[in-house]
C-alpha cells in the first residue's frame, strides 16, 4: 500500500516570511505539531515544527502579557521573526507513490513525528504522514486481524 493512502491531504502550510507568532497560532488553533514551509505555494523548503519553536526558545504567548517591558520587547522581536530561521531545511520528505513501510522506516531512522509527502514529477507538497496516520493504520490492521 502507498503512503497515499494514509497521508493527510488537506496540509497547512507556511511560507518562509510567516512569523514565528503566526506559526506559533497556527500550530496552537489548528491542533497540529508540524507546519511545512514552502515558497511559491507549493515547492517544500523546510518543515517548523513545536519542538522546533520550543527550540527557539520562544515564550508561552498566554505568559506574554506578564511579562516587563524589556522582555516583552525581546519576547516580540522573536515572535516577530520569519519561520526560516526557525526550521528545519533538513527534510526528510517523501514521494506519494512510496509504500508505507518506507515512511516507517524513515520516520523511525531519522526520529521525526510526521514527514512531508511530494510528488515525485513536479515536487510539489502534496500531503503530510504524521505519527498519529501510521498508528490509525497500524490499528486498522489490527483490527482486520482481529475479525
């Protein structure tokens, strides 16, 4: 079976001039843990994820209001910077038609939670497999063999 089968087709996106801020809310808003980066609308050139923001030491935004006036402003010139110098340009991405073993074994070798999947003629962004796909796949096959 591909990885098309179990990957997340409705993928959010940011570009590399999104902030770090607007990363951070949509991270938070959409329930999600990794943001692809692509420029052009489609061409993949990093992923940010929120071990990636926690990285960067970037503050709670709830906890900004609390926060003096110098670390306030530190804490907006970070919240203020573009994602693309806050992901990671070290991809591991693979192509639709791969099977689903091969994004196992990557997501297990390069110890990643979710890996962007692009086509493999226009390099396209195309869907996202996250940990959470693999394990809804893995329990589908228990449950068939469970019948």
């Amino acid at each position: 079976m591909s990885v098309e089968a179990i990957m997340t087709k409705e993928v959010l996106s940011v570009s590399p001039e999104t902030t770090v801020r607007e990363a951070v809310r949509l991270l938070e808003d959409s329930d999600v843990r990794h943001l692809p980066v692509v420029e052009g609308g489609c061409e993949l050139v990093g992923i940010v994820s929120d071990r990636d923001l926690r990285e960067y030491r970037i503050p709670v935004m709830l906890e900004i209001e609390r926060l003096d006036e110098e670390d306030r402003a530190r804490a907006d010139r970070i919240l203020d910077t573009p994602v693309s110098e806050a992901m990671n340009t070290d991809i591991v991405a693979v192509d639709s038609s791969e099977s689903i073993d091969s994004v196992i074994a990557a997501m297990i070798e390069y110890r990643v939670g979710a890996v962007p999947v692009v086509d493999r003629d226009s390099d396209e962004l195309v869907g996202i497999v996250s940990y959470i796909d693999v394990l809804r796949y893995a329990r589908e096959i228990l449950e068939e063999g469970d019948e």
